[in-house]
C-alpha cells in the first residue's frame, strides 16, 4: 500500500528555519565568540618571563608573572621574554644531545673555530657565552635579528683577543685571561648596541691547532720543550757554578789581602830593626860591626858542617885527619 505524500512537511522545509530557530542560531554563535575572545585575552606569565604587550603594533608595556587579560582579536600582541633564564650561545661546535653524557660535534662549523693568533699561527677555538637578558624592550625592539647580532659580536671580539696573542697563550696559560678580556669587551659592546643582553660568562670549551698541521705543531712543540729543558739545565749549572766560582774569588782575595798585610808588616818590621841597628852602629861602628859579624857566624857555621882549616905552608896533613869515624867524602881524582 502506497504511503500519502505530506505536502505541508515538504513546503515547511522549503520556507527554512524559523524565527525561534534564527535567534538560537544566532546566540550560540554570539556565545561561541564571546567564548573564544575570552580565551584569547586571559594569557599567562611563566616564574622565569616577563610579558611584553604590543597594543597596534607599539609598545604598550611589561606585565609580571601570573596571570593576566589583554585586548583580544589582535588588538594586543604579546611576547614572552625568559628574563631569569641563563641563556647560551655556541662557537665552533654544537651540543647534539644534552645529559649525563652529552654529545657534541664540531663538522661544519670549523669556519667559526678557526682564528689566526697574534705570531701568525692558526688555532681551532671554541667556546660558550652564557647571558641573561635584563631589558626585555631593549632586547626586542632596539637591534634586529638579535641573535645574529650577538654572535657576530662575539665572533669578532674572541677573533680580536685571540689575535693579540701567541699561540702557546691561547693554547696554555693565557686561556683564563683571554675569557676575562673578551667578556669585558663583549659587555662594553652590548651596552653600545644597546642590546639589553648581560654577559654571565665566556668559556673557552677547547682550544687545540687545526686537525692538519696537529703533527707539525706537536713536533715544533716537542723542540720548544726540548729547548726549555735545556735552557733550564744551563741554569741550574749557572747558578750553581757562578756562586762557586764568586766563593773562590772571595776566598782568593782575601788570602791576597792577608798575604798583602803580613808582607807590609814584615817589612816594615825589618825597617824597624835596620833603623835600630842603624842607630846603635852610628854610636859605636866598630862593636855593631863585630856584634853582626859574630851573630851571623852563629846562624850560619851549625849548616856549614866539618871544616879543616890548615896553612899552605904545611907539609905533612896526613896527622892533622881523624879518618877513624869520620865519613869522607868527595870524588875520585
């Protein structure tokens, strides 16, 4: 059996919705809205950010964290700038994985590492620059593409400082130093810039000669070594030798002096003695003559030894010998 065919249903359909239906329609999508708008003015400010809101595009201001309501449908715009946050920047290499055990590479980006020192010889630096940011406007509003500008910045002085140095300074003792120095100019220059950026720290992560002069340099450092070891061993032998060499001069100079002062006093003691004798041989010549005579006989006869007196006019000598114990000597005629 046929169904009948409802025409009043189907011109209903054909006059659309009605008036109660339009006014639902309509306040749902009102509410629909008013719903999204609120969801879209109540943001939230994080422990570590400050809020920088753009009212049509110009700065209107800096909200603290919490949370907070701003002018919807892109009236207000905003930004969230990490101001307690200790930020970083790498040079020459790239932190792949952080963790207990991090992974680092540095292929493709030698070009930023390598640095022409201060004696003309290339050295592969890398380092860390650690900054907070303190001046959210500063930092958004004040320099464009901030971070390319940052690292140029730091680029350009590390190449600066490293450039005023040797090799050996870079590569050994003067690693503190050139962080030090490049913190401070890296600083002066982001206040210049007016960057809003403050410099906590500048890391020099390792520093060793390009991977293709490496053996070169390890040999010339090997003779440098060689060459300090050997300076090193000259003066240990200097300073040991030299204050001999002074103890022995002053011993020798003194024996001098003293070898000098016995000989003035001796003579002038002899002086003394043949002024005194001089004067007692003025009084009586003819005693002192015989007075001197005498005593020099006296020193000299005991190391003369037996001697035979006789006169030429003697014949026989042969009575005058005692040949029992004497010991005669002489050569054979």
């Amino acid at each position: 059996m046929a169904e009948e065919f409802d025409f009043n249903e189907l011109l209903n359909q054909a006059k659309g919705p009605t008036p109660g239906q339009q006014r639902t329609a309509l306040l749902f999508v009102l509410i629909a809205l008013i719903g999204v708008t609120l969801l879209g003015s109540v943001y939230t400010i994080g422990p570590e950010e400050i809020g920088v809101i753009r009212r049509l595009g110009r700065f209107n201001g800096v909200t603290q964290p919490g949370l907070h309501l701003r002018l919807p449908l892109g009236i207000d715009r905003l930004n969230k700038v990490p101001v307690q946050r200790q930020l970083k920047e790498e040079f020459g290499f790239r932190t792949q994985a952080a963790g207990v055990q991090s992974t680092f590479t540095n292929r493709g980006f030698e070009d930023e590492a390598l640095m022409l020192t201060g004696d003309l010889n290339i050295a592969s630096v890398e380092w860390i620059v650690q900054f907070r940011i303190v001046d959210p406007y500063k930092f958004l509003f004040r320099v464009r593409n901030i971070r390319d500008t940052l690292r140029d910045l730091n680029e350009a002085v590390m190449r600066e400082v490293v450039g005023d140095r040797t090799i050996n300074e870079v590569l050994t003792v003067g690693r503190i130093d050139i962080s030090d120095t490049v913190k401070l100019r890296l600083q002066k220059l982001c206040d210049q810039y007016e960057t809003g950026v403050k410099i906590d720290q500048v890391v020099l992560q390792d520093v060793n000669p390009p991977e293709l002069v490496k053996p070169s340099f390890n040999a010339v450092n090997e003779a440098q070594q060689e060459r300090e070891k050997l300076i090193n061993d000259a003066r240990a032998e200097y300073n040991r030798a030299i204050p001999s060499a002074k103890g022995e001069a002053e011993q020798t100079i003194s024996e001098a002096r003293a070898y000098e002062l016995e000989r003035i006093n001796g003579a002038k003691g002899q002086a003394a003695r043949f002024n005194s004798l001089f004067e007692a041989y003025s009084a009586a010549p003819e005693v002192t003559r015989r007075r001197i005579y005498l005593e020099t006989l006296a020193k000299s006869l005991p190391n003369v030894g037996n001697k035979v007196i006789f006169d030429p006019e003697i014949k026989g000598m042969l009575p005058l010998f005692d040949l029992s114990g004497a010991k005669v000597e002489g050569k054979r005629p």
